[in-house]
C-alpha cells in the first residue's frame, strides 16, 4: 500500500517537472523573438498554494540520502536551468569579443618606428644606377683590366671574393644588363689596341706576338668568366640564351683573328717549310687557337692544320701512298741540310744491336735462357 502511494507521488512530480521545463523553454524562446518586460520584484511573486509531491524529500540532508535510486530517497535538487538556445550564445559571444576589443589598448607608436626603420634599412641597400657607375663598375673595370695584361705565372693583387660580391649585387639590384654592356664594350677597346699592336710588329716577329695575345687572352677568359658566373646563369643563359665564354671568343676572333688571318697563315705556311724556324709550341698553339676560334680555317692550309689537329685529312688509300713516301723523303732531306745525318742514326742503331746480339750471346753460352 505504500509503495503504491509511492508510486503515484513520484509519478506525478516528475509530470510537474516535464509541464516545468516546457514552459522554461518556450519562454526563453518567447523571450528570444521578442523583448520582455522586466522580471517583477520577488515581494510581489506568489507562493505556491501547496508544496509539490515529494517536497520532504527536498528538506531530507544530503548526508542522510542513502544513494540507491530516486524511489529510496535520492535527492533530486532544484530542476536545471533551460540550455540557452545557440542563436543566443553566439549574440552574447559577439558581445563579449566587441567588449574585449574596446577595451584592448591602441597600437603603440613603437610598432610604427620599427616598420619605418626596416624600410629604411632596405632603402639604404638599394643601389642606383649612379651608384654601379661611381662605385662598383670601377672595381670590376680595374680588374679586368689586370687580367687582361697578365703575362702567365704572373701574380694579381686583386680580391676574387671582391670582385663576385659586386658582381653578385649588381645582379640582384637588376643591373645585369648595364653591367654586361659595360664588360663587352671593356673586352672590345682591349682586343681593338692588340690588334693594332699586331699590326705594326715585323714579319719576324708577328708569329710570336700574335700567339702570345692568344695565349695571353684564353688565360684571362678563364679567371674574368668565373668571376661573371652569376650575371652569366641569370642575365646571359636566361635572357640572351647565350653564354659568357661564347660570347668573349667571338670577340677576339671579330676584333683580333680575322682581321690577321690572311696575314698570318702564309707566315705560318712558310715557317713549316722551314724547319725549326718558328718552335714547335708556338706552331701548335697558334693552329689550335685558330681551329678554337674558327674551324672553317682549316680549309686555307689543310695539310698545316692536320699536323696539330687529328682527323682533318680524308684516311689515307693505298693510291696515294707513293705521294706519302715522296713528303717523307722530302722532309728527311730538309732534316739533313739542318745538321740531321742520317749515317749518325745508322750507325748508333747498328752499334746498339751489335752490344744487344753479343750480350745475348754471353748469355746463351752460359746456359740462361
């Protein structure tokens, strides 16, 4: 019987509080869609007419309550507030974010003084046109200068690491293409003054000049290109699909070769005729610089270039082999008139086999083998 009573009691609050928290809601949500008046004050809010079922379980202390279940006893405490709907919780979040940003302080002037500084630091960095020509051309013309006097061997007082750094600036403030103007038009007046050098030098000595220009203008092309390496990948390969090397070859032989080619080659023609007239290096390294500058000049001396150069001459055939014997016997008879005997060679090869055949001898009379 009473457990029944029990039943129906707890039946019933929790309807009272489902019928409660209904009507929360849907005066948070009234409350929501439209503005509410002020809650009255608490003097004027009626008492309820009777206590609700199950009100003595309220009152019973929280040390008391046997923790088994609400039907022995547990305390259920007031209802929980209605969960505020979402709409509402981001209105009061916007609110609390606005407040915090009125209250945040305004940026200092500091801030502003460091922007300004680190513009000006970069401004500082910047180089103008006025500052390559009075500045850095200077030192790269110098240099170059120095190197393309150099005799070989000779030690320059220049710094390389100078040298690229300026390079390497130049480039990235976007002055690769004055810088590379300035550079051609250097390398031109120099080879213009050695070409008119090498033509007031005499026939006696043009063979020699020329090839110590050559010779003295690669060794400059192989320390000025490096030092050019960087205006070269970004400026010369990328925009001028060209190269550096290339580019300061084609100078020499426009400003120096051609226009002493037909001077030089009957010189040189005429010192193979003549033995030992010019040296043996010379001759090579004049027929090789040409062959470098220009290939199609083997077609002027064939039989020249082919000396230094394998592969110029078409394989010999079996028809011509009586014309190879008269250019050998021809060659050993200028060898003679210059001091070259053949009977010494005979008789120093005759008596070295004669000292070879009897030691072998001796040596085969004794039993080695």
């Amino acid at each position: 019987m009473e457990e029944s009573m029990e039943e129906e009691e707890w039946g019933s609050y929790v309807a009272m509080m489902d019928d409660q928290n209904h009507n929360n809601w849907e005066a948070a949500v009234d409350g929501f869609r439209q503005p509410q008046p002020p809650p009255p004050p608490p003097s004027s809010i009626p008492a309820p007419a009777r206590e609700p079922p199950g009100g003595q379980l309220l009152a019973v202390p929280a040390a008391s309550v046997d923790r088994k279940g609400p039907k022995e006893g547990l305390s259920m405490g007031p209802p929980p507030p209605p969960e505020a709907n979402g709409v509402i919780m981001m209105l009061k979040s916007c609110d609390t974010a606005a407040a915090v940003a009125k209250a945040a302080p305004a940026p200092t002037p500091s801030s502003t003084i460091n922007i300004n500084t680190s513009t000006s630091k970069f401004l500082m960095n910047v180089i103008t046109i006025e500052d390559y020509k009075s500045t850095y051309w200077p030192k790269l013309d110098g240099a170059i200068d120095q190197l393309l006097t150099q005799s070989p061997g000779d030690y320059i007082p220049i710094s390389y690491e100078q040298i690229y750094s300026c390079v390497y600036k130049c480039v990235c403030q976007q002055h690769s293409e004055q810088m590379y103007s300035d550079l051609i038009k250097k390398i031109t007046n120099h080879l213009e003054r050695v070409s008119k050098e090498l033509q007031a030098s005499p026939p006696d000595l043009y063979i020699e000049r020329f090839n110590i220009a050559l010779g003295q203008y690669m060794g400059a092309l192989q320390s000025i290109v490096p030092l050019f390496i960087y205006m070269n990948k970004f400026y010369i390969e990328t925009k001028l699909n060209r190269d550096l090397k290339d580019d300061l070859i084609k100078l020499f032989t426009e400003h120096v070769a051609e226009k002493h080619i037909y001077s030089l080659m009957p010189l040189l023609l005429e010192a193979q005729s003549t033995p030992f007239q010019v040296t043996p290096s010379t001759m090579a390294n004049i027929v090789k610089g040409l062959y470098t500058l220009r290939p199609e000049w083997v077609q002027m001396a064939p039989t020249l270039f082919s000396k230094f150069i394998p592969n110029i001459l078409p394989p010999a055939v079996e028809s011509e082999l009586s014309e190879y014997a008269a250019e050998d016997q021809k060659l050993q008879r200028e060898l003679i008139q210059n001091g070259f005997t053949r009977g010494d060679q005979s008789r120093k090869r005759a008596g070295d086999e004669l000292a070879y055949n009897s030691s072998s001898a001796c040596a085969s009379s004794r039993g080695y083998r």
